[in-house]
C-alpha cells in the first residue's frame, strides 16, 4: 500500500488548491441521506460541516456505495478538473478504509480497488 499512498501524495500535490469553497457535509454516507415517502429529501448529522473542495464528500459517498469508480454516481458532465479530483478523493478514501476500515467488506472491498499489492 506504500506505493499507493505515495502516488495519491503526487497527486494531491498537483491538485489546483484555487477552488471556490462551498459548504461540505464532511461525512457523506448513505446512512446520512433520508428519503421521507412521497417527502422532502434530507441530509442529516451536519457536525462536521466546514466550508472547502466539495469533490471528497462526493468521493466518500462514492467509496460508500460500493461502485467499482465513481464514474456512475456523476449526473453531468463535470469539467476535466473536477472530474479529476473525484477520482483522486475517491483513491483516497478507498486507501483509508483499505487501511483503516474496521468492517471487513468495506476493507475488503476497498482492498480489491486498489492497486498495489499488499505485503
């Protein structure tokens, strides 16, 4: 996994840090997102919210659901640039729960993403 942490290093030091803060969830999950029947749609559990890059919420919802990129969660055409950071804060977040995950599918899952072999 060194190989990859040192990678996603290279790659966030690339990331254009000029974006135009907007407020984040910081801890997007699908557990988080409510649907009342025929009802309003609701975000819950806002403590960790913070003004910055919206790009890792997305990325982090992505990791939660499972897919194998994040390319199917995108429901527009985003620029090259903020297509490029999902996919980045998507690595990233699939790295730490490689890493981190305490819940055996999720590590397991996040394990199969990534790619370098673990020793």
């Amino acid at each position: 996994m060194s190989s990859v942490a040192a990678a996603l290093r290279q790659d966030l030091d690339r990331v254009n840090p000029d974006i135009e803060p907007r407020l984040r969830h910081h801890d997007l999950q699908p557990g988080h997102l409510v649907r009342v029947p025929e009802g309003p749609r609701l975000l819950l559990d806002w403590e960790l919210a913070a003004f910055g890059d919206p790009m890792p919420d997305l990325a982090r919802l992505v990791v939660r659901l499972r897919p194998r990129s994040p390319q199917p969660v995108l429901t527009h055409e985003p620029a090259p640039a903020d297509q490029g950071r999902l996919y980045l804060y998507w690595r990233l977040h699939l790295l730490a729960d490689a890493a981190l995950a305490t819940d055996p599918g999720v590590r397991a899952h996040a394990l199969t993403l990534t790619t370098d072999t673990i020793t």
